[in-house]
C-alpha cells in the first residue's frame, strides 16, 4: 500500500498539487518510517507558501541519515525557502557546504542554478555568472527540464482516413446488397400472411435493450386477436 501511495505523492508533486503530494508522502512515511522524501515534502511546503515549515522539516533528525544526495536535494529546497523569506545571505550560505558543492553530473548543475539565483538575490551579478560558466547551455536546460524526452512521442492516428478504408462488401452489406453485388430480394420473396390470420397487431417502436420483450407481447397480442 504505501508503494502505491508513494507513486501517487511523486506524481502530484511533479505536476504542482503540492497539497495531495504531501498528503500522500506523509501517508508514507507514517507507514513506513523513511524520510527519503524529507527534501520533496519541504518543496511541497514551499510551492503552498509555507517556507517556514520547509525549515522545519528541514531540521528534522532523520536529515543525518539521509543519503548525500537527498542531503543536497534538501540544501537546495532550504535555500529556496530562505529565498522565499527575503534572505539572500542564509541562502548562499546553504550552499557553500562541501558537501553540497562535492555534487557531481546534473545535481551540479542544479546546485550552480540554485546558488546564482541566491547570489543575484544577494546583489552579487558577476559571482552568479561565475557559478554558471562551468556548464554548457545544454547541461543548464536539462538541469532546468527545459529538453523534453524524445522517449515521450505523441503517435496521432487519423481516424476518418480508417473510416474511409472500410472494405465496400461491408459498406454494401449495410445497404442491403450481397457481397456478390446482387440485390438482398429475400426479404421481398417472403410470404405475407394475411390481415385476417395475424389480426391488427400495433407496431411497437424499437428500444435499446428490450427487443425480447417486444416480440414476446407482439406474439401474445396476436394470439388475442385469433381468439
């Protein structure tokens, strides 16, 4: 259960409904006792406005027992809360660890990204700039999730081009013609039995669903009239 929970807490976390994801991602914890989300619940206090509760569970115990790398994932969310408080200094800070800036791979990138917007909140332009030299505007956007997935192609298939390419015995068929070409004469060729031996019988209109039932008090009306 909680792995289904878990799922659903990411899932609304990368789509912004922060309130769900927290919800579903404390469900876990409580279930599970892991904190490996700590640094996803903080954002999701962020992204509802809560900076301070970002800190608070930022404070928690369990953060020494956290791997390196959702250690550096928390230092980010932290600077962005000390951001979102008009903090500029507190949140350059977060980010001047060692073992914050022993991040390797896109986390650097990321972490560059978060420390240049805490030094250009903090008025300091060219060391912003700086932080970003090291990388190519490649690594940035994709850091960023500005490159799409070329794994997620749209496939459109046309559907009036496959109605258009029904088979004509079928279309044929449907109109009352044999698959042959010859005109369905059975119908005609039928023998009609009399006014007098079926008497007048109402004509029932055709509901979804109740065809058995029609023809059965069709048949008992008839049998009233012979008698």
């Amino acid at each position: 259960m909680d792995v289904v929970r878990e799922a659903a807490g990411l899932a609304a976390y990368r789509t912004g409904r922060f309130a769900e994801a927290l919800r579903e991602l404390r469900t876990v914890r409580r279930l599970n006792g892991s904190s490996e989300h700590l640094a996803v619940m903080a954002d999701c206090e962020r992204g509802l406005g809560r900076p301070e509760r970002a800190l608070t569970l930022a404070d928690s115990p369990e953060v020494a027992e956290l791997s390196a790398d959702v250690q550096i994932e928390l230092a980010m969310v932290v600077s962005g809360a000390r951001l979102d408080l008009g903090e500029p200094e507190a949140a350059v800070a977060v980010l001047a660890s060692p073992a914050v800036r022993a991040a390797t791979g896109p986390v650097a990138a990321r972490v560059a990204q978060a420390r240049a917007a805490a030094l250009e909140a903090a008025g300091r332009p060219d060391a912003a700039a700086a932080e970003l030299a090291a990388f190519s505007p490649d690594q940035l956007a994709q850091a960023a999730g500005d490159i799409a997935d070329d794994d997620d192609d749209i496939v459109a298939f046309d559907l009036e081009d496959e109605a258009d390419e029904q088979p004509s015995d079928v279309e044929d068929n449907e109109r009352g013609v044999e698959s042959d070409g010859s005109l369905a004469d059975s119908a005609d060729d039928a023998p009609q039995d009399s006014d007098d031996e079926l008497g007048d019988v109402p004509a029932t209109p055709a509901v979804a669903g109740s065809g058995a039932l029609q023809d059965e008090a069709a048949t008992e009306s008839s049998w009233e009239d012979e008698a």
